[in-house]
C-alpha cells in the first residue's frame, strides 16, 4: 500500500496562488501517475493535473495555463502551483497516484483550498 501525505491548501484570495505537495511513501516509476483531483459537495471528483513518473502531464480545461504540475522522483514528491485562483477553484484537493505494475490507486486525505476575499 502507498501512503500519501499532502501539504498546502488553506485560504487565498482571488488571483492569488498556491502551491499544494504530495510526498509518496516510496518510489515513483517512470509509468506511475501522480497528481490531483477536487471536488465540491455534490458533485463528482474531478481531475486537476497528472503527471507521470516520466513526466507526461495531463491538465483539466479549466485550469490549463494558469496551473504547473511538477515531479521530484528523488524526494517522491508531485507539486501543484496554481495561479490566478477563482473562487470556483474551491475544492477539498486529493493526491492521487495509480501504481503501473498493478493499476492499483490511493488517494490522499485531503486539503481543503478556499478562494475568497
């Protein structure tokens, strides 16, 4: 099993930006993806970024341009930067990673990121 612990989130202005990081409990392979979904209460989880331990990235519409996903395969770690927040950015974020050897898939905890003023 994979443990993942999340860092970041909290509460932002509109047009501000954050930084949210997801450290993995072992190494990450170059066909593993990492990255983040959101969701609000009541609605589905939605994808924001994915990356591959390659890194191949994956960016939703609605965030592409204004969002960087990076991998640090020394430290296990996948960070997201958004910039240029909306108050329809605000989600609970979950790190996510799916295993390539296996397609087995966890998810983190959580962090909450509020865009307000």
């Amino acid at each position: 099993q994979v443990q993942l612990v999340e860092s970041g989130g909290g509460l932002v202005q509109p047009g501000g930006s954050l930084r949210l990081s997801c450290a993995a409990s072992r190494s990450i392979f170059g066909r593993d993806v990492m990255g983040w979904y959101r969701q609000v209460p009541g609605k589905q989880r939605e994808l924001v970024a994915i990356i591959t331990g390659d890194g191949f990235t994956n960016y939703a519409d609605s965030v592409k341009g204004r969002s960087t996903i990076s991998i640090d395969n020394a430290k296990n770690t996948v960070t997201l930067r958004m910039d240029n927040l909306k108050p329809e950015d605000t989600a609970v974020y979950y790190c996510y990673i799916r295993e390539s050897h296996n397609d087995y898939r966890y998810w983190g905890q959580g962090t909450q990121v509020t865009v307000s003023s």
